[in-house]
C-alpha cells in the first residue's frame, strides 16, 4: 500500500512526502517566493553561510508572523550516511494544536531568556560530564547537521536532555507541584553556574550547596530524575582508524582484556565427569570437582602431607571456591579446626581468602578440606618464574642466571608481600606459606596473592605458641624467595655469588631490602622495618595500581550502554517482519509497523553513493542512542522503492515501537 493512505490513518505521526512531483512546482514558486520564504539553512542549522554573498532566500526571522513554507525534496536519492537531517518548516502543522500551545516551561528565578527555544542555535548547552571543555555547545560550530559523528550525537543528546528535563517539570507542573505552596525554585548559585538547570548533578560541589537549601528553606527543590538513556559515554577517539577498524574497535572494551576476560570464565566454567577421576560427585556443599593441577606426583614438602587443588561449586551461594585437599590427614585436636576462625577474619588484597574448612572421607580416606576463593587463570610464582626458564639441573646446580626478572616487577612483588604478611602479623597470626609455589599470580598486572594460609595451623596445631618463632621464618622465607627470584634460580641463597648479582643488576635499596629480609632472626627483626625501607617504592606502586584502576574504568564505561542498546534490538528483532501477522491489518507494512521497518533500514541497509552497504557501527550506535533519547530530531525514511518518504522524528519512531512492542506483549 502506498504511503498516502498511511498517513490519512489516524495515529500516525509521520509526514508524507512524495518527492518526484514537488519538485517542478515547488522550482517554479521558489523563484516567485525566494524573497519571502526564510532560509532553509537558518531552519535546518540555525545559520546560513550564504548570508550576505548570494543566498536569495530571508534571513531575517523575527518578521516572520507564518511559519515558512515546507522543504522541497527535489530528487528521491538512495539512502546515504551523508544525506543532511531534514527538518521541514511546516512541521508545525503537523504537530497537535494543544502540543503547539502548551506554555513552555520556565522555572522560577530562571535567567535563561525565556523566548530562547531549547535547541535553537543561541542557547548555550551544557553536557553532564563534569568536563567543562566537553560541555559547552558553540552554536557556531553547527553540529546538529546529520554528520554522523560522535560531537553531533552528543549535542543532540545534550538538547533532548534539555527538553526531557523541560517536558519534566511540565509534567510536575500538571501534577500542581509548582503551584505557589511548593515552588519550583532554581537556588542563586545554581542559577550562576548551570544557566539551563542542566548541571544540576555536575558535581558533588553542587549537591553541597542545595543540601542545606533543601533541608532549611520551606521551599522545595525537586530533584530530578536521572534520565540514563541521555548519559551515555562520549564515543572514543576514532579518528586515526581506517573506516573498516571502526567497526571492531572503539565502541567496546580492548581485546586483550575482553580475552583475558573470557579465558578467565573459561576455565570458571570447565568441567569433568567427576566418576571419571574418580572424585566424588559432592562434598559437604561442594559439587562439580575440577582438578586445578593435573600433575600425579605429589610433594608433601610443603605440608607434610600429599595435596590436591580442585576448583568447585558451591551450593549454598552458586559461587566458584578452591579447595584444598589435605590426603591421609586425621584431625586428632578438636581445638585445631578453631584456629581457621581467625583467618577466616583477615580480608586482604594479597592474601587468598579463607571461606571454611572441614574433614571427610568423600575421597576414601581421612582428608581435611580448607575452602579458599578461586581466582581462575592463576598461575604460581614458581610456575611463572622457575619452570620454564631451567631445567631441573640448573635448579639443582643453583646456577645465576643472566635472564633476571625486572626490578619493577620485583618491587611490585616486595610491596605486595610486606602488605600481606604486615596484615598477617598485626593479626597475631604467621603466613608460614611464603614460599614460590603457594604464590599466586592472579592476573597480567603482577597482582600476586599468599595462598594456603591457615593449612599448618590446623595440621601443626600448638595453640599458637610458636608464632613470633614463625614470624622470623616469614620473613626469611620472604628474603629467600626475593633472592631466588632476582638470580633467578632456587638455590641461589646457598650461592655466595648472589650478592654480588644483585650489587650488579639491581639498585642499592633493593639489595639493602634484601640484606635485611636474610640477615639473622631476631626479636627487633620486624615487617615493620621492611615497610620503611621500602616507603617510597610504595607511592610508585600505588600510583599504578590507580592508573590501572583508570583504565579498567574507562573500559568498563565502553560497556556501560551494551544491555540498554541489545534491549532496543531485541525489541526489533521481536516486532519486524513478522510473518504469523503477515495478513493482520493491524500488524501490516501500513501502519506504524511500517515505519519501524523503515527505520530499521535507515539504521542498517543505508548504501553509499555506489550502492555498496554501508557498515557503521557509529552510524548504527548514534541512531540507537537517540531513537532511545526519543529525542525531536527528524529524520527522512525512504522507501525500499524509492517512491515515497516519510519525514519522521525519533520521538514518533519511538513512541511507533513502544505501541508495538506493547501490542506483541498483548497478543
Ligand atoms: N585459590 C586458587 N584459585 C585458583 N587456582 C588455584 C588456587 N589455588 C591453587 N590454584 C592452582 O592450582 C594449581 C596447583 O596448586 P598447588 O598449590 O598444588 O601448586 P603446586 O605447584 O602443585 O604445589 P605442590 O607442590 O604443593 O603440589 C596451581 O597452578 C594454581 O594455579
């Protein structure tokens, strides 16, 4: 059906224009009319560059008393990313009379010149984004053309914001709520800063000023609503990219860390037959045994006892835990199991929480289990440091090696231990697991975590007794295990060679540091000593665990807006091209579905000059965003034939989806 009869349907919003016959007459009266008619550049931007050097058309608005006559479509032109917005003149008389005469909103005190119309060229508009550079809108510039570009989309957001925020207070108005009792009253000082009351949340400086405001004076402020769907992120920098990079990069998080990301839920999510490792199907809570070290010798170096990891379900909460499987072990002092309490307490950046522990016979013999948190993809020191790099002999021979681990990297690790084991020790307790292999790297940045704690607590119970005594050990297992990482070798603290390794390849602190962490148990020998010896390599530290936290920030906020646009294309997806409703008058091509199906081709099938698909993510992005937004700014749709086109704003388009969708969530 053509498009004429859409438009007599009552309901629909769109204007019909037929663009092959306006074209002779509306040539023929331009010429007539040119002196009268206002310019269709000041509509359309707000400015004409042509003023003044050859553009025949009326400039001058204020002695305008009707609105101008409509656009001229001159020719039907295949849908292109360039075609400029339209905005037609006599809009108006399409939009409803109560529409056209409902006062426009203008709060109390407001110094914004009241016959400024939100949107139009003058007005200065600010963005949300506590950047003051960002904000402001230089009317000048012109962005509201339809160049698909980030500045444009923003700017457009940044109006409907305005007039959301403007059709708000109009709604509390109708509510009564600004009558004379309750005033809707904009305070001075916000007044100075945000002429547009747009600011208002801008900055907590702000929210400062109103508190006292809002609670003192007998007048109340409404806050308003946060409107999400105007916030998003601003687009990343993407000028320096080939077109067809744009669409993998810059919308969404890196790679590397979207891999990392995955790999990490990867290994979360592995599973086995539990019947075919012969593991048990559950334990106390625990469910879905995974080995996390598929290795069949066992050392019992460390605990004097064989040990399994298995990665686990726990039924209690649906989360992931580590368990620690101690083999052969018979719990002979009740009291040991308390001594898991206090670590249970201790929640540290660098040290592998402790969740419970327990005994069983699930795996056919007297096991005690210590529940820990998992953090998938780790890897320990030992692993990453020792097993590569040599083989066993070089180990053995305790050979120094050339191939030193950087003493960034180092100090990182020197710094992140003193913060574990100065936590560990303030407690009362020892970590007695300061050794390569219970070292966890839990991720790219050196992020390393103490694993095992509390295992020979339990296993080697004395009531706690020994501590100071193990304390000491702390802190030379602490010096071994720095010495062996820097020499890159094992042994290295039995070579007399080592020292001078390090005089020769590392700064004097680090081998002071060092010196220290070897030197003689003593009872003044303490963590705390270590912690001033390395003060000012702290700051280095934490000044890049904030820049990392800046940039997980920034790559969390690509993502902010993905559910929010996936909810709009899930909606598409539910209401086009339906083919159950094909014969459905009400669910046919003519009425509002129609025009979605249209907009879902100015969205993804647009064509450039050569008739090539035009694949923009930006393009599709911005057009997702304001249709959102159900922002006013009209766009021009074309039928597939090219016949016919409608003229549309994003709000109709939105308000044509809600109805749809709303009628499907019916049917
Ligand atoms: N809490 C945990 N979260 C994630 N992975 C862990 C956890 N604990 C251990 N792992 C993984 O399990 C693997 C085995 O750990 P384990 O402590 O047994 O190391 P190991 O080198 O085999 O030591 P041992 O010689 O004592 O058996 C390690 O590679 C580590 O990556």
């Amino acid at each position: 059906m053509s498009l004429y009869s859409d438009s007599t349907q009552p309901g629909s919003a769109a204007i019909p224009i037929v663009a092959p016959t306006a074209e002779k007459d509306s040539s023929k009266n331009s010429v007539l009319n040119s002196k009268t008619r206002t310019c269709r550049n000041l509509i359309i931007h707000g400015y004409c560059k042509y003023e003044g050097k050859g553009c025949e058309f009326k400039h001058d608005i204020s002695k305008t008393t009707s609105p101008p006559n409509g656009p001229e479509i001159t020719k039907s032109t295949k849908l292109s990313v360039n075609s400029p917005v339209f905005k037609p003149a006599n809009v108006l008389s399409t939009i409803p009379p109560e529409v056209v005469n409902a006062p426009p909103f203008i709060p109390k005190n407001n110094q914004v010149n009241p016959t400024s119309v939100p949107g139009s060229p003058q007005q200065q508009l600010f963005y949300d984004s506590g950047d003051q550079d960002m904000s402001s809108y230089d009317s000048t510039t012109g962005h509201y053309s339809s160049q698909l570009s980030s500045a444009s989309f923003l700017m457009s957001s940044v109006n409907s914001a305005s007039q959301g925020l403007n059709a708000l207070a109009n709604s509390f108005a109708s509510l009564g709520l600004n009558n004379s009792t309750t005033d809707f009253v904009v305070p001075d000082t916000l007044q100075e800063t945000s002429p547009n009351n747009m600011n208002f949340f801008s900055t907590s400086n702000q929210m400062d000023q109103m508190e006292p405001f809002l609670y003192q004076s007998q007048k109340a402020i409404l806050p308003q609503p946060l409107q999400y769907h105007l916030y998003s992120s601003p687009l990343s920098h993407v000028s320096n990219l080939h077109p067809h990079q744009k669409t993998i990069h810059a919308f969404f998080m890196s790679d590397n860390l979207r891999e990392e990301l995955q790999r990490k839920n990867d290994v979360t999510l592995r599973s086995v037959n539990a019947k075919d490792l012969n593991l048990p199907e559950e334990i106390h809570v625990y469910h879905s045994l995974y080995p996390l070290d598929f290795r069949q010798e066992k050392s019992i170096k460390n605990f004097g006892y064989p040990s399994w990891a298995y990665k686990s379900i726990c039924s209690v909460d649906g989360r992931v835990y580590s368990l620690r499987r101690i083999g052969g072990f018979r719990l002979t002092n009740e009291l040991a199991m308390s001594s898991i309490e206090n670590w249970r307490r201790i929640r540290h950046a660098n040290i592998v929480s402790i969740r419970e522990a327990f005994t069983t016979k699930a795996f056919g013999d007297h096991s005690l289990v210590v529940v820990y948190d998992y953090h998938p993809l780790s890897q320990t020191l030992f692993d990453k440091h020792f097993s590569s790099l040599h083989t066993p002999n070089q180990l053995i021979q305790g050979g120094v090696s050339g191939d030193n681990v950087p003493e960034s990297v180092l100090w990182s690790y020197i710094i992140q231990l003193t913060s574990a084991i100065k936590t560990i020790h303030s407690t009362g307790l020892a970590a007695r697991m300061i050794e390569s292999t219970k070292i966890l790297i839990t991720n790219k940045n050196s992020r390393i975590r103490v694993n095992c704690c509390g295992i020979l607590d339990m296993i080697n119970y004395d009531g706690g007794k020994n501590i100071p005594h193990y304390q000491q050990d702390d802190l030379l297992n602490f010096g071994k295990l720095i010495i062996s990482l820097a020499c890159n070798s094992l042994s290295s603290v039995h070579n007399p060679k080592s020292i001078d390794f390090i005089s020769r390849h590392y700064s004097p602190d680090f081998k002071n540091v060092t010196l220290y962490l070897l030197s003689k148990p003593s009872p003044t020998k303490s963590i705390d000593d270590v912690v001033t010896m390395i003060g000012t390599r702290i700051l280095h530290e934490i000044n890049g665990v904030h820049h990392y936290n800046d940039f997980l920030e920034s790559e969390l906020s690509q993502e902010l807006e993905n559910g929010r646009l996936v909810r709009l294309l899930c909606k598409f997806g539910f209401i086009n091209e339906r083919p159950e409703f094909d014969m459905d008058p009400s669910w046919s091509e003519t009425g509002d579905r129609y025009l979605i199906k249209l907009f879902r081709d100015y969205v993804f099938h647009q064509v450039d000059e050569h008739g090539y698909p035009v694949i923009d993510m930006s393009h599709v992005l911005v057009c997702l965003n304001k249709l959102d937004a159900g922002i006013d700014e009209r766009i021009m749709l074309v039928s597939r034939d090219e016949q016919s086109c409608l003229i549309v704003s994003y709000k109709e388009i939105k308000n044509c989806i809600d109805s749809a969708f709303r009628d499907l969530s019916r049917k």
